[in-house]
C-alpha cells in the first residue's frame, strides 16, 4: 500500500484497507482516518507493541495515531527534547556542536527563533494537527513589500539595496512595456485576435502601471522618497531605474519564491515557535512512553518481532517489540547496528544530507521597524547570508531576534566550518552592506547552528541521488524504503514529496501507521 504513493498513499491505502473489512468502501479518496480499537476487534489479539525510533515529526505523529487504537507504544529519542530538527531556540537553549564548540543562548524571555521548521504552507496538514493539539498559530511575513533586494550585476544597480517594491514595479513595468510594444508591433499576431490583443493591452496597463501610451514611466507602487502627507504635500516619488538595468541587473531573480505552491501567502506559524507542536505531542502520548537520551545502538528483526538496543546515562539498554517505525536520519541509520539486507542499506546512501543553518540576532532596538517600517518577511542577497529574515512577533517592542542568514548548499559551506563567532562576524559585514552600519549595532546576543555539524541529524534534509528534484517520480531507491523490512518500517520527510516540510513526515507517518494497522488486521 506505501508503494501507491508518499503523500496521497494515505487515501489508497485507505481504499486497501476497505478490500479486508476495516474501512467502508468508498469512491472518493477520503481524508487520513486514524486507527481505532475496534478495528481489530475480532482480527488481532491483544495489543501489539511499536517501539518509535526518533522523536521528530515523523515519530511522534506516528505515536500519536498508533496510541488512538491502543498500541504499546515507545519512543527512543537520542535529544532531550522533542522535534528533531524542529528546533526553536530560545534562553537556556545550550548545545555542543560536532566541531566541538558549545553555545548556550541567552535571548530574553519570550524571544527565539526557530533554526529548524519556521513556516507551514496553508494546505499542509501541519494546521490540523495544531487545532488537534491545541496549538495557536499565527500569520507567517514569508514576503514584505518593504525589505530589501541586493545583488551583484555589471550595471548601475549593482550591489544596491532595492525596495522589494521598487523592484516589483520596475520589473513588472518594463516587462509590461515590452510585451505591449511586441503586441502593438504585430510581433504575436500568429497567435493573438485583435480582440486578444486590446485584452492583453487592457491587463498590461494595469499589471505594468503603464502611460496611456503603453509607456512604463515610474510608479507610486515604488514608493516614496517623502511620504505624501496633509494639505498640499503630495510626497516625492521614487524615480525608476532604466530599463536596461533593470533586466541586466536580475533584481526580480526571487519574485517567484512566492509563487510556489507551498509558499504563497498567507503562510503560518505556531505562537512561541515551532516546538510548541512538539511539545504538545508528547503531552498527548505521555512522558512514560518517550525516552529522552536514548541513542540508538542497534535494530534487528528477529524474526518473531524486532530488538532495539540504545545507550540511556552511560547504560546499555534494550526493548523489544512487535515492530519498529524507524524515523531517523537515513544517512545515520546504516551507522547502526542492524541485519537490514544489503540493497536496503544501498539504498539508505542515496538520500545525501543538505548542508543548511541559520543564525540568529537579537537586537535591543527594533531598528528595521523604527527606521525601514519593515514588520516581518525577508531581504534577500547573492552573498553567501543569503537572505535576512525579520521577526513575525513582538510588534513594537523593545527588541527582537533577526534571522542573520538562512542559506543552503554552497552558501551555507562558507559558514558550516566556522566558529559561532566567526559566523556572526561575516554574517554582520554581508548584513551591514545591506542595511547600513545600524545593522552592527544595538546586538544583545546570538546563536547559529549548522544542521550537518548537529548530532543527531548531520544533515537539514535530504536529496534522493539521481534525481534533480523529488517529486512526480521517485528513484529506485526511495520507492525500496517505502517497503517494510520484515517488521521494521521506515518513515519521515524524506519518504514523501513534501521533503523538508513537518507536512511530509506527518503524510510518511500516516501510510506506515494505517499500513502497520491493516497488516496486524489481516495477519
């Protein structure tokens, strides 16, 4: 059933589960139903054991679901704290890095920032399971009007802080401006109407802001150098770079990121961070069925079920199960102890570990609202900070905590090396050729980290190798994990089509449990 697809498996193996009495048939693919007690009654006998390896998203949901039909049910969680990578750091916060360096945070109270997880799309069921859990969430600035773009070009833009707006209006403007003049000209009349072309002419004077004579000649959409106030004060309005620059220059470069599906606006967030549903699951599955700093040793089937080794304040331990659901990094399980097949352990190589980190800055004076009236969303840059992400809470307050840079790949190798204060160091000067010299000031306090230098994850999330994008089609590998190995089933972000997003280990999650479910049903 796993293997009719990663995130819409749920629906199949809904209908599957239909075909051997647990489920009414239907002929829409229904939402996730839960398992329950009564499905088994009369199919299983007595409870069956799961013992949960890693207590992120993917272990904990699945934890969640197995404890509504009544499964024994233990976690082994090697942090002390729940959410794997879904990591809000805050005051007291303290962790030693595998380059050996330890940082303990001092934020104010109340003040974080979440070096994992940040933002949940509206359609990922990441929302349902905050209502369930009673989490309040809140609006997420994924795009602001007023922050900044700045990149480099062999034009007068270059290395200029540009208005996101400023660049909107340019961009769109001049595309507009063009477009028109290609239509006019006859240039699309092989595949436009007359009546086609006066449609086109009618949005494009409206999308481009253009004269009445098809002309992009500036805009009130790029702000104003003096606001327009009372009385006869009409404001200054900023001037338009030339169109030249404007297209040579690529100050539009990022203006899709928000139109992709899973990051269009409105975007969400817990209240108070994003561990906030983390430590709403474990209140739900119970501090007795979690262990915090249990390092997994070993995973065996043994053929009757399956033995875990793990090592708990200096002491071997073990627990034995009917199954495992194993949510742990893939390119850290082939470190483990284990009598997996040799195909599945090639397998686990495949997904390669995305280097990516973040850095955080409080500030004691909001100073991008007091001085750019920037309230949230982000600036973003070809330097290798990447962009510089402005805090969603807190509004008019004392202070806050600024995201320094969220980068990836090749950008965040020029900080996973270096030690804290280095990183904030490079971070300042990129910062500060963005913002100006008040990014340098006014700072209380930081904290970075670096997922591929985190125990416990070595990696922010992963790529399948071979592919260029998950997504439409799966490799070889991924499809062999999504099988169980005898009674051991692996799940998380990685075996969905939402990788890297709370939502693909959540829909992972759910196939391995309604699929564990059925197969205990049928056995």
């Amino acid at each position: 059933m796993r293997g009719l697809g990663a995130t819409g498996g749920v629906g199949l193996a809904y209908g599957a589960m239909s075909a051997i009495g647990l489920a009414p048939a239907t002929a829409d693919t229904p939402r996730f139903r839960a398992p329950a007690q009564g499905d088994l009654i009369g199919k299983a006998a007595g409870n069956s054991s799961v013992v949960v390896l890693g207590g992120g998203p993917a272990g904990l949901c699945a934890a969640f679901e197995l404890r509504k039909a009544g499964y024994t049910v233990t976690v082994l969680e090697a942090r002390q704290r729940p959410g794997g990578r879904v990591w809000s750091v805050r005051g007291g916060t303290t962790e030693t890095d595998l380059n050996g360096e330890t940082q303990s945070c001092t934020f104010t109270e109340g003040h974080y920032f979440n070096l994992g997880a940040t933002r949940i799309p509206q359609g990922h069921i990441t929302l349902d399971y905050c209502r369930e859990l009673g989490v309040e969430i809140q609006p997420f600035g994924n795009q602001n009007a007023n922050t900044l773009v700045n990149y480099r070009s062999e034009t007068a833009i270059s290395e200029q802080s540009v208005p996101y707006r400023a660049a909107k209006a340019d961009v769109y403007g001049y595309l507009s401006e063009l477009l028109q003049k290609a239509a006019s000209r006859g240039a699309l009349d092989d595949v436009l109407t007359p009546s086609d072309k006066d449609a086109l002419s009618t949005f494009l004077r409206d999308f481009g802001d253009l004269s009445s004579d098809g002309r992009y000649l500036g805009s009130s959409r790029r702000g104003y150098d003096s606001e327009p106030g009372a009385g006869l004060n009409f404001g200054s309005e900023r001037k338009p770079y030339g169109m030249s620059d404007v297209i040579r220059s690529g100050i539009g470069r990022n203006f899709s990121f928000e139109f992709g599906y899973d990051q269009a606006m409105m975007m969400m967030t817990p209240v108070g961070g994003m561990d906030r549903i983390y430590y709403a699951f474990q209140r739900e599955i119970g501090d007795d069925r979690i262990r915090f700093g249990a390092e997994v040793t070993s995973m065996r089937n043994t053929g009757s079920g399956v033995r875990v080794e793990y090592r708990q304040d200096g002491v071997g331990r073990a627990v034995d199960a009917d199954y495992c659901i194993c949510t742990l990094p893939p390119n850290l399980v082939g470190r483990l102890g284990n009598n997996l097949p040799a195909d599945v352990l090639l397998a686990l190589k495949a997904a390669i570990p995305v280097s990516s980190g973040k850095l955080g800055i409080e500030y004691s004076r909001r100073w991008w609202e007091l001085e750019d009236r920037i309230y949230g969303g982000a600036s973003n840059t070809d330097k290798d900070i990447a962009q510089i992400m402005f805090p969603y809470d807190h509004f008019n307050s004392d202070r806050g905590v600024v995201v320094g840079y969220y980068n990836t790949g090749k950008r965040h190798l020029a900080f996973e090396s270096l030690t804290h204060r280095q990183r904030l160091a490079k971070a300042l000067d990129e910062g500060a050729a963005i913002h100006g010299d008040k990014y340098r000031r006014d700072i209380a306090s930081s904290f970075s980290g670096s997922w591929r230098r985190t125990r416990y994850s070595e990696g922010a999330w992963v790529g399948w190798s071979g592919s260029d994008a998950h997504g439409g089609e799966a490799t070889p590998e991924y499809t062999k994990l999504l099988a169980p190995v005898d009674r051991i089933y692996f799940a998380g972000d990685h075996l969905s089509n939402a990788i890297a997003w709370q939502h693909g280990a959540f829909t992972s999650a759910r196939d391995v449990v309604t699929e564990l479910h059925a197969r205990i049903a049928a056995d």
